[in-house]
C-alpha cells in the first residue's frame, strides 16, 4: 500500500500507523489508518475501508438508513415511533424490553 504524506484539513500531517479497529462493537482486527497528529482525526485507505466494509456487512450493520422521525407527546412522556424497516432489521418485537440512555446532550441508545 502506497503510504504518502498529506496535510489534514486542520494544517496538521497525517501519519501512519497500525491500530484496532472497532466500530459499532465489532472487531475490525488490526489495520492501518491515517491519523492527524494535530487534532487526532482518523482516516481508513482504501485497502482498510474494505476490510472495515466487509465485517460490517457480515453483522447487518452496513448500509443502516438513517430516517427522520417526528417526535410526540403523551401525557408526560416523549413518544418515538421506530419505523418498521429499522425495527425488522433490529429484530424488535412489540412488547419487548429495551435499555435507553442518553449518551451525551444529542445521542439516544438503545440496547436490546
């Protein structure tokens, strides 16, 4: 793999190195990626896109829609509707407990 050296948009250099990768709880193994040693942003070749790529198609998590949804009350609760692609993709069930917590000011998870 061809490693050159370019600035990050932030006016740091990218260096190179081998590192873990992790995404959305899967392993990716060890790849290389491109870094800024100025403000840290991470970048995949193509070579390690792929890899990444793939393991994300083989767990179903490659390719997820995002969908705009509209939020509404009842009573006192907020009231999110998931829509039934994304619910069949997660296997949700009605009546299925879940876990919600706010993972910093913007982000809702939900574990299953």
């Amino acid at each position: 793999m061809e490693k050159t050296q370019y600035p990050c948009p932030c006016g740091g250099k990218i260096k190179w190195k081998k590192d873990k990768v992790v995404i959305d709880g899967v392993n990716c193994g060890v790849l290389d990626i491109e870094y800024c040693e100025k403000c840290g942003e991470e970048y995949f070749p193509e070579e390690s896109m792929k890899i990444v790529e793939s393991k994300l198609k083989e767990k179903g998590l490659w390719g997820i829609k995002r969908k705009e949804v509209n939020l509404w009350k009842s009573g006192n609760s907020v009231v999110l509707r998931i829509p039934k692609d994304i619910a069949d993709q997660l296997d949700l069930k009605p009546d299925e407990k879940v876990t919600l917590y706010a993972e910093g000011k913007k982000k809702l998870v939900v574990d299953l």
